[in-house]
C-alpha cells in the first residue's frame, strides 16, 4: 500500500516561503539539499510526518504560472477562528471563514489563504473526516 509523504510546489524565494509556512503553519526546514540548478526544501512539523517540498530553481526571476489546473493545499487546526485572528494579525490576509453545509448538513468549517506565490492553502478545523 502506498504511503503520502510529500507534495512539492515551486516558490521564487526560498526566505520568503520558508518564512511564510513557519510563521503561518509551524513548519520548520526538517532537510535543504542544494543541487546546481535547483534547491530542495522540505518542510514538516510534529503534528504530521507528511511534508511540503519547496522546489527552489535558480535563476528563475518571474513568478511562477500556477495555471489552471492547481487546486490547494490543506492543513486541519483545532480552533478556526483562532487560526484566522493569528494569521490576519500576522499580515497574511486569509479569506473569509465559510462554514460548507450542503443539504443543511455541516461537512466543514474553512478559510482559504494564499502564499507568497499564490498557491491557496484551505485551513479546515477538525471534525468530522478532517483530521
């Protein structure tokens, strides 16, 4: 059976994203091994051993195309509306908190906020199949 162990995205500085996802989501660099055209970052912490890879390529000096085809990423907190007041405070502008109850029955509560690149990360309080 297959085991999840990282997703990567490619960001255009490497201070800026490590900063971003430490301060956002207590990531912290668990490896960085730099290659001559590119860098890899990955970031983890305890709560899971899943981690984000941060592909840096040097010599790129435009922001990236995300495309149409890139969806989010997820993390999961205990207390939503914590999250959000932390994350608003440090600067970084998260969506508005929605709460997806189709057919009247709750299946999440989230808000979406973007990186320095722009890639849109869902933060999902835990309940339900989000852990």
């Amino acid at each position: 059976m297959a085991k999840t162990i990282h997703s990567m995205i490619r960001v255009l500085d490497e201070a800026r994203s490590v900063d971003f996802y430490r301060r956002a989501f207590g990531l912290e660099v668990a490896a960085r091994l730099d290659f001559s055209d590119f860098t890899l970052v990955y970031l983890s912490n305890s709560e899971s051993e899943f981690e984000l890879e941060l592909t840096v390529n040097k010599g790129q000096s435009e922001p990236y195309d995300l495309g149409n085809g890139y969806g989010h990423l997820a993390v999961s907190v205990e207390n939503l509306a914590e999250e959000h007041a932390r994350l608003e405070a440090e600067g970084f502008a998260p969506r508005k908190l929605v709460e997806f109850a189709p057919d009247g029955e709750l299946v999440g509560r989230f808000f979406f906020v973007a990186d320095p690149d722009g890639y849109q990360i869902e933060v999902l309080e835990r309940s339900g199949r989000f852990k």
